[in-house]
C-alpha cells in the first residue's frame, strides 16, 4: 500500500488516505472481514494528525467501506457497498429500482398496525372522524445493505388484506397489483428534506445516530384517483442518489 500523501496537492489529505485504504481493500491487501491498522499506526505510516485520520475512517465508515466495532478496532465491512443505489424520479418499485441498479432487494418488517387516521391527512384519504389507517414499516436493503425505512399508510378498509401478507423481502406494488390489479401514481409533488437519525432509525439503518437522512414523502393515488396510500422513506444520504 502506498504510504505517500501529496501535501501539495488541492485534495485533502483525508481524501487522499481515504483513497489509499479503499486502493488497499480493491488489491486485497486488507481482505473482507480483516482489521486495519490502528490510529497510531496510520499516523504514523503516513505522518498525518489523528484529525485526518478520523475524518478519512469516519468518512469510509459511512460509505460503508469499513466498520467499527467498540473495543476490537475498524475492519472491512463484511457487506461491500458496491455503489449507491440510484432511483429515478418516477414512480417505481424499490424491487424494481434494485433489480435496474443491479441489486437484489430485501425487506424486513418493523412493525404493522391500525392507527387513527391522520387529521392533517383526511382531505387526502377522505376518511371522517373514526377513519383507520394501515401502517406497515419495513427497512428496504440493497445486496443486504440498509438503504431506508419506509413508513407507509393506507386506507385500512380497503388495503386490510396487506395485514395478511408476508412482508419479508416481498414488494407491495406486486402484492396490490394482485390483488385490485392497480398501480400507484402521483398528482402532485412529493417533499424531500433532510432530517438526522434518531436512535431507532439509525439501529434499523445500520448508522450512527444523527447520520444525514432524506425525508421523501408522497401521496399517492389509484389507477382511479382514489387514495392509495402515504408514503414516507427515511433514505440514507450517502447510500442513495435521486437522478432527476
């Protein structure tokens, strides 16, 4: 592995360590699953500060390069991020999103439950005071990897069949589309900001708590422009790229 940094040079000697350890992991001098060299060690192979060196691990860390684990050191993260997952700006299936970007996609079922319907959602769903809403929370995965959690509402009298469904590594367009043979669409913009990781979220996403998310939400609609369902996805910044 080269060991000498260009001081000179317009990008940051983090950058520069970074790309001297990902060289090191693509040539197999540090294997899936091996340890690297600790803090000191790095320091001094390539005279940097222990400021550089965290900022080039913690970097590699959230591109999912390399792991922490609390008391052993930093090794070469078991599941390889291949690239980021890309989606366009349509309305597509994860399923189908993964299999464009070359991936295999997984999901695991958080949680399923009837909920009150939501006040500031009821022009939307059309519901009255003892409206019910379906909510089914899943983390989606990549080649295994944690790309979101998606927190999804739908009407419950119409969609309760999905309470009966297997909600592991299956997709719910396929599951609707069966069932009422319809697809989601959008009639409006959908919302796209930036939040941090709260605790839980960042357990499912496999992140640090106050890792950068985006926040994607949208309202969409039947093929007879009825309300199928809310939908919020909680996204990894750096594991996702929106192409727009």
């Amino acid at each position: 592995m080269a060991t000498k940094l260009d001081e000179t040079s317009s990008t940051p000697l983090y950058a520069q360590l970074m790309a001297a350890i990902v060289s090191a992991i693509d040539d197999g001098t540090y294997q899936i699953g091996d340890r690297i060299p600790s803090e000191e060690k790095l320091i001094e192979t390539y005279a940097v500060s222990r400021i550089t060196v965290r900022r080039a691990i913690r970097e590699l860390v959230e591109d999912g390069r390399l792991v922490k684990r609390p008391g052993k050191g930093t090794y070469v993260n078991e599941r390889q991020v291949k690239a980021k997952f890309t989606q366009d700006n349509d309305v597509n299936s994860f399923t189908n999103s993964c299999a464009q970007n070359g991936m295999i996609a997984g999901a695991h079922l958080i949680s399923l439950d009837v909920v009150p319907g939501m006040d500031q959602e009821s022009d939307f769903f059309g519901y009255g005071a003892k409206g019910r809403l379906l909510r089914i929370e899943r983390v989606r995965t990549a080649d295994g990897v944690p790309i979101m959690v998606e927190e999804n509402y739908f009407p419950y009298e119409r969609y309760a069949f999905l309470e009966q469904e297997g909600h592991e590594n299956t997709s719910l367009f396929a599951v609707i589309f069966a069932h009422l043979h319809m697809k989601p669409s959008l009639k409006e913009p959908c919302t796209l900001d930036i939040e941090k990781a709260p605790t839980t979220l960042a357990a499912h996403l496999e992140v640090p708590c106050g890792e950068p998310l985006f926040l994607y939400v949208g309202r969409y609609f039947d093929d007879n422009g009825e309300a199928m369902y809310l939908g919020k996805q909680h996204i990894v910044g750096s594991r996702f790229t929106f192409r727009i």
